[in-house]
C-alpha cells in the first residue's frame, strides 16, 4: 500500500445535455462538443498530473440523450488513462436502471461501477477501498445502502456519493442526508456530486462538491472545474485539495441600464460600453435591459440582436425597460413630487447651461431614482 495517493475528482458533466434552453440548434451542437472537449481536458489532467485514479461522483452522462456513439467515445477516453483506473457511480441523470449503459455496453477493463447490489471496489495495489451511493432509479428520496462500508484503518478510504447533504428544505430531494451522517461513516474522502457549483461542505473533513466542470445554464455562473487531491497517510490521514478550472466557456447574466436614452445610436454604445469588458466571442449572454425609457422610443429587439450576435457566442436579450415618467405633468402636481420635479428640473437646467454634463446627467439619474423612490416606493438598482 502507497502511503501517498493523488487523484481527479469530478461529478456532473452531462454528456449529451441537451441544452435546448436557448432555442438555437447550433448552440446545442456546440455546447455538446463543449462538454467533451471538458471530459478530454480531464482525462489530459489525470495523465499530465499522473494521479492514481479518476473518480466520476455521478450524472456523467444523460440516460435519457446519451447516444451510442458518445457512449462509444467515453470509452475511447478511458483508454486513453491505460492501467488507472475510473471509479464512478451512477447519479439521477444516468441512473443504474435496466437499460442503462452503464449495464449494457462493453466497458474497459480499468472501469468500476459503484452500484446499490455491488458497492464496493477495492484497489489493492494502491491500498484503496472505495463505497458508491449512487442512484438505482431517477428518483431516490431514501439511500439505496444495503450493505454498510467496512472502513479499515490501514487502507484509504474513499466515498462516492450523488445527492443532497445538508438540505432539510429541497423540494425535490435526490439521496437526502445530512453532514453527520457521512461522517459518522468515518471515511477519509466524501467525493460529492449533484450540485452543480463548487461547494465544499466540510473540507477538513474532505467532503465536496467539485459541481460541474463546464456550466449547463445560466444558473451555473461562477468558476466549473475538478478537484485534485492527494491523501497522505501519517497518524490520521492528511488532504490536500486544490480545485482546477475546466471550463470552455461561462455564463453571464447583465444588467444593463438604459435610462433616458432615446436613439438605437445611445443604445449600441452604451451596449458595447458595458460588453467591452467581457470574453465576448467565448461566453454566453443574458442581457436584462433596464431603466426608464421614452414612450416614443421603441426598442427593436430583434435588430440589437442580430448586432450581437455577431460578437457574441450567444446571447439573449431581455427587454425589462419601463416608460419613462410624464415630467412635464408631475411638474404641476402640487404635491411632494411636483416640488421635487421641479427643484431637480432647475438643477438639471443649470448643470446644462453652465456646460456640466457629468452633473447633468447625475441629477438625471437622480431624479428617475427619487421618482421611482415617491411613486413606486422602492428603487430598483
Ligand atoms: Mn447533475
């Protein structure tokens, strides 16, 4: 037994996801090899970084899309490792089920499927002994353990499990458990998987979600990657775990303001104003238009973007615009806001007399906000 081991831990990669919430055929095509390029870029880290073995905490691929040939092609990349061995377990994506893959196609030989009837794989010659809560079905609201894990002390001890830690309120709970349950198991390692964002629920105790190394949607924004660990045996075992970015490309949702802007011209530049400072051509764009805009001032979806979509890999537009307030009425209210109409009126005028265009526009934008504060009662920022 190694008294040293190091490896890749992943969960959630989705093959054949089939994004289809944007609508677009070539998006889903693209976002597709997407996800594979992210699986070889894995399979390139566990060679490069010559770790024992790959761990796969489940929903690698999905049952319901997943083709022949993807499945034919994830074999090829475990190949590639040559003697390391793949240890996986079965997620609520890609479930154990009668017909899965998992059951029915050839695997290479340095494949282990952690199942409900036959959860354990022990790796002699590295002193390993892994355990698999995984899924039988799609929908588990109780843990399919039949059999308890033997942890002994002079092995690593490692646990794949998909599902819920910690989430007493989830409407839809897939393996719920809580942290002290995983604990008391008294494993070394807790390879996570089924939350799609890193989450590292107790790292000194090594239990993680690494989330999904590519991003599936716009509810995925942040950094996607895999962890690399390396467990070492003293008198208790000591981890360290660093987490390595695996993306191809992100999400972004923005928001931008466009009060007072009545001309398509205002509207590009204050569009490319605000995308200038992203990876346009890589990432994947939600755009939320928001302010108060002139009645007069009709925003044509559609031509801002065909505009963008030039630039962009993909983006989506959300007109969340409001007309702009009837300034010359709330002036003669004689109310709070006729006063304060009027007061900010006076200031604008100036600023724009005395030629102070930065103030000017300031005591614009104060006066929508202050607007919004009097006759909504809230400012949406
Ligand atoms: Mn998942």
């Amino acid at each position: 037994m190694k008294s040293s081991i190091s490896f890749i831990h992943c969960a959630d990669i989705h093959l054949d996801a089939p994004f289809s919430a944007m609508g677009k055929e070539d998006f889903s095509t693209e976002r597709r090899k997407d996800l594979k390029k992210t699986f070889e870029k894995i399979v390139d880290m566990t060679i490069e970084h010559d770790v024992d073995f790959l761990i796969i905490s489940g929903d690698l691929y999905e049952h319901e899309y997943a083709s022949r040939s993807s499945i034919r092609w994830l074999n090829e990349q475990y190949k590639r490792l040559g003697q390391k061995p793949v240890i996986l377990v079965p997620g609520n994506h890609d479930p154990y089920v009668k017909n899965s893959w998992y059951r029915s196609y050839p695997w290479n030989d340095n494949v282990h499927i952690l199942t409900t009837e036959k959860p354990e794989y022990i790796e002699e010659n590295l002193g390993v002994y892994f355990y698999g809560i995984g899924f039988g079905t799609f929908y588990q609201e109780t843990l399919p353990m039949q059999k308890q894990p033997v942890i002994l002390q002079d092995r690593f001890n490692i646990c794949l499990f998909h599902g819920t830690v910690d989430m007493q309120f989830a409407k839809s709970a897939h393996n719920p458990v809580e942290l002290s349950f995983l604990t008391d198991l008294g494993f070394d390692y807790y390879a996570l998987g089924h939350f799609h964002s890193k989450k590292e629920v107790d790292i000194e105790k090594g239990i993680v979600y690494p989330g999904s190394p590519e991003p599936l949607g716009f509810d995925e924004m942040g950094e996607h990657g895999v962890f690399l660990v390396q467990l070492t045996k003293e008198d208790t075992v000591r981890m360290e775990c660093s987490f390595i970015k695996t993306q191809q490309r992100a999400y972004h949702e923005v928001d931008v303001n466009i009060d007072g802007i009545d001309s398509y011209d205002q509207l590009e530049k204050r569009l490319d104003d605000v995308m200038e400072t992203y990876e346009q051509e890589r990432d994947i764009f939600k755009i939320n238009l928001k302010g108060r805009i002139s009645p007069d001032f009709h925003i044509d979806l559609e031509q801002i973007n065909d505009k963008l979509d030039k630039s962009c890999f993909c983006v989506k537009f959300n007109d969340l615009t409001q007309p702009m307030y009837n300034l010359e009425e709330l002036s003669e209210e004689r109310t709070l806001t006729g006063v304060f109409v009027r007061k900010m009126q006076e200031k604008i005028e100036s600023a724009h007399k005395n030629g102070q265009a930065e103030e000017k526009e300031i005591f614009e934008r104060a006066l929508y906000l202050g607007l919004e504060a009097l006759i909504e009662g809230k400012v949406d920022l």
